[in-house]
C-alpha cells in the first residue's frame, strides 16, 4: 500500500505531504484546486514521461517521494528485484524522483539510483492507476483483446507467439530478397565476378603499400641518402674523433674519476648507457649503408605495383584493408548469388514448418481465450449488478480474423479477433461496447473489469482519477459501496466529486487553494469529524452552511462510513 507521499514545487503543490489510510481513500476539492494534479505525482512515481512545466514557477526543480509497502509473497517482483539489483527495506520501497529544468530526472529506488524504465515496471507490481481518459480507450477492441489476454494469464503464450510471428517475417523477406537477387542473378554474377577478379590477381597485402612508398623514396633520392649515410658514418663511428670514438674516450676518464671518488661511478654508468644507445643506432646506419644500391629497373616495379594499388582503392576503396573487405564481401555475395536456388527451397520449407507451428499455438491460444471469456464475462456481470446494472448483458466475442481468401487470418496476436459486447437494458440487442455505451456505462465497466483484473494479480494499491464520470443517484451510492469493499483486500485512492461515493470512504483529503504572500499553493488536509461533515456537504449542494445539506452530509457518513480509526 502507500503510506504516504510528499510533493514539493510541482506546480501548485509547494509542499505536499499525505499519510494514506488502508482500504478506501477519496480526494475531494473544488475544480481546479490540484487533484488531478496530486494524481500526476503518482503518475510520476510510476515512470510516467516529465512533461514540461510540472516545476514550479521560480524554482529550478522540483521532486515527489513515495514509501510503498509490498505484499508478501510476491514472487515475480523477488525476481524482478534481483534481476535488476534492487532490495526492499523491511518490505518497503521508497521511491524518489527529482524533476530539473532542462535536465534529466534524478531517481532512486531505496537509495539506489534508477532507470524511468525500473521505476515503471517496479511500480507497475504495486500501483494501478486508472485516469480520467483511460476508460474511453477500452473501446478499442486491441485494448479488449489485451484485457481478456490479461485475465486468462495469457500474456507469455502470446509474446513468445509473436516472437514466432517476427520469425515468419523475417523468413518471408528472406524469400523476397533471394527472389529479387534471382531476378538479377546472372548481371549481378558478372559484376561480383568482375570485382573478385580484379582484386583478386593484385594479391593485396596488409601493409605493403606503406613499405612500397617508403622504398620508392629512397630508390628516387638515392644520392642523398648515400650522401647522408656516408655523413652519419664519419661522425657516428668512423674515425678518432667520431661520436662513438669521443664517447668511449669519455668513458675512460670518467672510470678514472670513479676510482677516485665511488659516488662518480652513476655518471660513468650513464656515459656507458649512451655509448650502448648510440652503438645501436650506428649499426643500423651501418647494415643501411651496406645495402645501399641503386636498381633503376626496381623503381619501375615499385611505382608499377603502386599504381596498382592507387587504381584499385580509386575504385573500391581508400586503402588496402578496405578494398580487401570489398573482397570479401564480394565473395560472400557471389556464394549466395551462385546458390540463391537451393537456398530459397530450403527457406521455403522453414517457412512451411514455421506456419504449421503458428497455426496450432494460435489455435491453442483462441481455445484459452475462449475458456477465458465465459469465465470473464461471468465475473465482469457479477461486479457490474454490484454497480447498479442489474440487467446489462456483458459478452465477450472471440471470433476468427478472416483474410480476403475467406481464410484465418494470423496476425502477431493470434488469429482472432476480441470484441466486448454490450446490452445495458433488458429487452436490447447486444452491440459492441464501443456503440453503445455511456460515459457512465463505461466507467462503471472498466471498474468491473479492473476489479477482476486485480483479482488475478498482486498490484494492492488502486488509483482511480475522476472514474465517477458520468453518474449520479443511487448509482454513486452503488459504486461508493463497491469502493468500500474493493477496500477490504486493496488499498483504493479515488478523485470524485460524488458525496455519495465521498461518504463510504475509510479517510477523506481535501485538496484546497490559497493564497499567501502573492503566491497560489495547494494544500492537502484529511478531514475529520465536522470538517468532513462541511465537505460531503459541499459535494452534495455546493454550500456547505446549508442546514439541510449538512443533515444529509452527517446522515450519511452515519449510513454508509466505515468510521474513522
């Protein structure tokens, strides 16, 4: 359940905190007071989308917290939490989220920092919030099909289902590629051939064209280097007064110096150090000069094969490692080109296998759901008698998707198609939901259905925005005591304007604005005794010093109130 939940700088609420009750909980307040926007910070707090503005004017952030006690036991949400390397804290989560201007979200989880992703799907094992507009969508027939889907645990059948489906997808473009690089099989074996071929006879290797540019220098300036080898020979090693002749003198002198005084000798190792270091260099001018020779014929095949090379990364690529991939890929193409046939018939047969296999999990799945309907249809009517429509007749429709072949139709769902029907009074055909039903009617069907829905889950905290839409009379009272017993086994936060419903509620929030030092700021106070008494009251004839509708107002907390704790 929640336990409470703090809001500071969203908007209108400066600094909000709430301490909910168990079982049924109402908000109330006059229209624009910020009820609906207390419901967007518990909106937040399930991951919903930062839309801008949310911050209050003047302040740079702004934040909403939340501690969540979890049902016991819960096993999916223990996998979930160690999936993703989350602890619950003596059976509570504290959920925070910071909201900063033009920056992204700050959240954590106990502490933890998080993901909007973790923080939706940690909240959707715990909260299910039903907005003002949510209803309106159940008369899509893909939302119907999800519901049903939903009530029957038929939620892994068809993801792995339509895994399968992607699988025949992919196999058919698979099928249309090969057809289409049959189509231009014979041209596009030419070019490839003509690619394989022409980089082929280079036999290009990795490296060669920088050993062959720096070859091609020497061999154009090949005086200057004899000129400067010969120059590094007389001043590196050749003669008394050559570098490496000097630095060995040195090293004479400075053994003598360390005989002398010992704390020398670092400085004789060092001069040691050099001459080694400047040996290794000679001798490598030394092997240069050795193998200096001029071979006019050589240059020519030099600037020939980098002509080659130059040629062919002109056509297919900037340098060596690239037109080599050009190669390889050619190759690749070239194999599948020459053998587009047998591959197409061997796809061809997997496609047949993969259709008989979506063909049987699809008529599995239209045999669950069809168990699942009679089954939904019952409970949903059962809850709707509760909700004062004593003679709707509820029906789930699950009929086959036919094709333009007159044939079933498969789609990433299934093969059928889910639509609810509806026949609100005695005596009327049923019509689809979606044609028939009142703003009231539907809310008081998606209440049904998240009535049932919850029956087969562990989500033990239900948010309902404004879902007395609609309705008036002896049907609040209906689904005030409806609320009241949803709130025996389930926490239920309800935003009504309805004293009716009001009245059934275990804790009652009033939600007010005022003004202080010229500024608007929401409060949230729960209601006791009188003040309650005021606001059913106002609820009821939008004064609350009527005598009479306060009379009302007490009489009916007295009929239909739990009683306060």
């Amino acid at each position: 359940m929640l336990e409470e939940i703090r809001v500071k700088n969203l908007a209108l609420l400066e600094d909000v905190h709430v301490e909910l009750e168990k079982g049924f909980n109402v908000i109330t307040g006059e229209t624009g007071a910020g009820k609906s926007l207390f419901v967007t910070s518990i909106a937040l707090l399930m991951g919903s989308k930062n839309d801008q503005g949310l911050i209050r004017t003047g302040q740079d952030s702004a934040e909403v917290s939340c501690v969540l006690l979890r049902p016991q036991p819960y096993p999916e949400l223990d996998r979930w939490l160690e999936d993703n390397g989350f602890t619950d804290e003596d059976g509570r989560f504290i959920l925070r989220r910071l909201l900063r201007e033009g920056k992204r979200d700050q959240i954590y989880i106990n502490g933890a920092p998080a993901s909007r992703q973790q923080l939706e799907e940690l909240s959707g094992f715990l909260i299910d919030l039903h907005g003002q507009n949510e209803h309106q969508s159940l008369s899509r027939t893909e939302v119907q099909r999800q519901v049903l889907d939903s009530f029957g645990g038929l939620g892994d059948y068809v993801q792995q289902f339509q895994k399968d489906y992607l699988a025949l997808t992919r196999l058919n473009e698979e099928i249309r590629e090969r057809q289409r690089l049959m189509e231009r099989r014979d041209e596009e074996v030419q070019r490839l051939s003509k690619i394989i071929d022409d980089i082929s006879k280079a036999r290009l290797q990795a490296g060669e064209e920088e050993e062959l540019k720096s070859e091609k220098a020497r061999l154009e300036k090949h005086e200057q280097v004899a000129q400067a080898l010969q120059h590094l020979k007389e001043l590196l090693w050749d003669g008394k007064d050559s570098a490496l002749g000097l630095l060995r003198g040195a090293q004479h002198h400075a053994a003598s110096l360390s005989a002398i005084d010992p704390t020398l000798k670092g400085l004789e190792e060092r001069l040691e150090s050099a001459w080694i270091e400047v040996n290794d260099v000679a001798d490598t001018y030394r092997h240069l000069l050795a193998t200096l020779s001029y071979d006019e014929s050589r240059l020519r095949e030099v600037e020939e094969r980098l002509s080659t090379i130059f040629t062919l990364e002109k056509k297919y690529g900037h340098d060596i490692p690239t037109v080599l991939g050009v190669l390889e890929n050619a190759q690749k193409e070239l194999e599948m080109a020459t053998s587009a046939q047998e591959s197409l018939e061997e796809i061809r047969s997997r496609v047949a296998q993969q259709e008989k296999l979506l063909l049987r999990k699809a008529q599995e799945i239209s045999q669950r759901r069809q168990q699942a309907a009679r089954q939904f249809e019952a409970q949903v009517s059962t809850v709707l008698a509760e909700l004062r429509m004593p003679s709707v007749r509820f029906e789930v429709r699950v009929e086959p998707r036919i094709g333009d072949q007159n044939q079933a139709q498969i789609s990433p769902s299934g093969m059928d198609r889910v639509e609810f029907y509806l026949a609100a009074n005695a005596g009327e055909p049923l019509k689809p939901l979606r044609q028939t039903a009142s703003g009231g009617e539907l809310s008081r069907i998606m209440l049904a259905i998240k009535s049932v829905l919850n029956d087969t889950d562990n989500r033990n905290v239900l948010v309902f925005d404004e879902i007395d839409t609609g309705i008036g009379g002896e049907v609040g009272l209906a689904l005030g005591r409806y609320m009241q017993k949803l709130g025996t086994s389930r926490q239920v936060l309800c935003v009504t304007h309805l004293a009716s419903l009001a009245a059934h509620a275990r804790a009652q929030f009033f939600i007010t604005k005022q003004e202080t030092g010229g500024r608007t700021h929401t409060t949230v106070k729960r209601l006791r005794s009188e003040d309650r008494i005021r606001e059913i009251a106002r609820l009821l004839s939008g004064s609350p010093e009527s005598n009479l509708s306060y009379e009302h107002a007490r009489e009916m907390l007295e009929l239909y109130g739990p009683g306060e704790e």
